[in-house]
C-alpha cells in the first residue's frame, strides 16, 4: 500500500518512514524544500516538492497528488497542514485516501495554548496562566513568566519576563493575541501516545528529554514514572485526539504540569519504537485496515544519543524549487 508522509525534511517524518518502509509499505515523501533529507531517502518518482502548507494551493496539489500515485494513506507531520488537512478529510477520503489527523475541533483546542490550558485544566493541574492583556492589568510578579504566541509553534517569540520593567518592554504585544505561563522548573518529559480511532489510548511511552537541539531530543532516555504517564493520559482524555499524539510537560516539585501538545508524531519517536511501541505502524493499521490496536503494556527503559548519518548520491539528482499548479501537476521526479 502506498503512504505519503509530508515534512520530509522534518525528524517526525524520518522516523515514520524508518517504521513504515521496514514494515513493507511503499512511502512517498513530499516537503516544500527540494533539499530536504527526506526526500532521498525513496526511489525516484516517490519525490515531491510540495506548496507551503498555509498556501491555498497545498490542499488542491495534495488531492491531485494522492489521486494521481494512488495514495492510501497521507500523514502530515508539520504543525501548519494538519488543519488544512483535517478540513479536507471527506475530500481526500472521496479518493480513497484514508489521512492520519485528529479531528479539527481538537486540532484547533491544541494549536491554541490558551484554549488547551482552558480545555485540560478541569482533569490537571496546570501552572498558572493567563492571556496577556490580563497579566498587563495585574503586573503581579510572584513567579517568573514566559510570554508567548497563544498559536505559535517552536521557540519563535518566546520572552521570559521577570520584573515589570520587562513587562513594559513588551507592551507593544498587546492585542497580537500572545498569553503568559508561569515559567515551571523540573524535568522535561514527552509522552508519545497512540490513540485509536474509537479513542481508546493504546500506547503511552514517557521520555525524558535530556539535551535538546531546535527543539528536538537528541539525547533522552525512557522512563517509566507512572505519575508522568498517568497525567499525559489524563491531559490526552480531556481532548478529541485521535492517532498519534505527543504530551509535553515538566516535572516540577508539585508535580506534573502540562507544557503543550503536539497532535502528530513527534521527532523522538525512532526511541519509542526501539522501546517496543511502534506508533506509526500501530496508526497506520488501525487506519488503513480497521484493525484493533493491541495495548502496549510494557516496553524497555532505554536511551538514545542522535548523530549524522549521511546519504551519498549524484548531484544532477538534486531536485528542482519549482513547485507546479494543481492542474499542471508534474513534480514527480
């Protein structure tokens, strides 16, 4: 069966393509940069190079793209296609193609920090938070604070604010939909999490993100802190999340408190499948065949340490930054 996976030059997509071609699917790769790693990784005429994901065109150029390759799975990995894609969904399934999204109302609740907060903070307990012109009116300082976009993905805009003369440095925010988190201190933990398409959380596998570069686990190690991974279940229950899913929190003296969640794979998951929990391959069969996913009970404490490894090819192969219109569709190499 043929798979796209978008974000190829993204880890999240390496990973899921690392499980599902061991497993014997066919992957097509796709990202808007000809000179994602990705996208060498497959055989020539499986390489697209695809419109930016807030482009009008980037849902138009999927649908041709998966009807004309016979697609029966996309996964997107990239924060910015999963809406436009979640939107599409009777669209793509008209064509046959099944998509790896979580439903929009909970993709929507997850890419708003202040809307996540608001939705868990029944089921959790959450570090203090608020939206931003509220904090302005407080100016209260008994923690310090992070400032940062209510929909903003990595660590664009990010301000850590600790006396008020920082604050008012950054008034100008005011009205640009920004909110504040108390700054927690602890261990960071992620929680990669498989659930299935009638809800129920099948895998659920803590690690502990030891060193960081761009935002993505280079090294981390497996743990399994029952109090971790029973919060990240909770929080995964407080949503409609389907699929494949990620629980960012920190472990602070009081406890677990959220950070935020990433509704997709998760650019640590080649550690998850190595501990026993192959979550691309679990989504994947529970969407293409209807098949119940078997619980993952149990799984090894093991660590990971990531380095370079290189893909050596001619360089006519190189492919070319012209991204095509829909009607005109030709970006197979």
């Amino acid at each position: 069966m043929n798979i796209l996976i978008t974000g190829a030059g993204g880890p999240a997509a390496i990973c899921a393509y690392k499980s599902l071609s061991a497993a014997g699917y066919n992957i097509f790769m796709g990202d808007m940069d000809p000179m994602s790693a990705g996208l060498y990784l497959v055989p020539k005429g499986q390489q697209f190079i695809l419109p930016a994901g807030k482009s009008e065109m980037f849902v138009p150029f999927l649908l041709e793209l998966c009807q004309k390759h016979n697609i029966d799975l996309l996964i997107p990995t990239c924060d910015v296609e999963l809406m436009p894609v979640a939107n599409s969904i009777e669209a793509f399934e008209a064509i046959d193609c099944k998509v790896l999204v979580s439903p929009v109302d909970a993709l929507e609740t997850c890419q708003d920090k202040y809307l996540l907060m608001e939705a868990c903070k029944k089921n959790v307990q959450l570090g203090d938070y608020d939206l931003f012109e509220n904090f302005l009116a407080k100016s209260h300082f008994n923690n310090n604070w992070i400032v940062k976009p209510r929909n903003g993905s990595g660590s664009r805009d990010i301000f850590k604010v600790t006396n008020c003369e920082e604050l008012e440095n950054l008034a100008h925010l005011e009205g640009k939909n920004f909110m504040v988190q108390e700054f927690l201190e602890g261990k960071e933990y992620s929680i990669d999490m498989m659930i299935d398409k009638n809800g129920k959380v099948c895998a659920a596998v803590a690690r502990e993100r030891m060193r960081t570069d761009s935002g993505v686990a280079v090294t981390s190690k497996v743990t399994k802190k029952k109090e971790i991974i029973e919060y990240a279940i909770a929080v995964a229950e407080s949503l409609n999340l389907r699929f494949a899913i990620n629980v960012q929190v920190i472990d602070t003296e009081n406890g677990p408190m959220l950070l935020e969640i990433n509704p997709r794979f998760s650019g640590g998951l080649s550690l998850i499948i190595a501990a026993g929990a192959d979550i691309p391959l679990m989504c994947a069969e529970n969407i293409l065949f209807n098949r119940p996913v078997a619980i993952v009970a149990d799984y090894k404490e093991i660590a990971m340490v990531r380095y370079f490894q290189e893909k050596f090819f001619d360089p006519a192969l190189f492919l070319s930054e012209e991204v095509l219109v829909p009607e005109t569709l030709a970006l197979a190499v």
